[in-house]
C-alpha cells in the first residue's frame, strides 16, 4: 500500500513517477523498499493517467452515499410495513 502512497504523493507534488523517486519516497518514511515491488507498480502505471483515473476514482465515491440514502429509505418503509402486519396480527388474535 505504501508504495501506491508514495505514487501517488510524487504525482501530487508534479514529480515524475519513476522508480528512482518512489524508492526514495519509500526509504524516507524507514520502511524497507522491494525492488520487485517499486519495478511492478511503475511498469502497472505505464500509459496510465493517474489525474484522470483519480478523478474519475471521486465520482465513483459520491455515487455509493447516495444509493445508501436510498437504502435507509427503504429500510424505513419496510419497517413501517412490518409494524403493520404486526398490529393487525395482535387485533385477529383478539377478535379470532
């Protein structure tokens, strides 16, 4: 995960994501750098648009909290349904 991090923390600062530099970004913050690791993320992001995949990433996120909304809603409304059938079921068993 931390070498995804220091990616993405080169791409904020307006560096080149290159091996060199990630190595370096992982080294500063005392953890021990793989190699094998540092080469299959930066050979991963070859061609990749790290600006466009991070915003189209954002739009993703606003989508889930709305449909969350949704499904509170609808909890609710199956909760009232519930609480209905229940009473009707305590007034037949009074009347029955």
């Amino acid at each position: 995960m931390e070498y995804i991090y220091g990616a993405l923390l080169l791409h904020k600062l307006g560096q080149p994501v290159s091996e060199e530099k990630l190595k370096k970004v992982i080294a500063a913050t005392g953890a021990q750098v793989d190699d094998a690791k540092v080469k299959s993320l930066i050979a991963s992001l070859q061609g990749v648009d790290i600006a466009a995949e991070l915003e189209n990433a954002s739009s993703f996120a606003v989508a889930p909290a709305t449909s969350t909304g949704e499904a509170k809603t609808e909890k609710k409304e199956e909760k009232k349904e519930e609480r209905v059938s229940e009473s009707a079921a305590g007034l037949s068993a009074l009347f029955g």
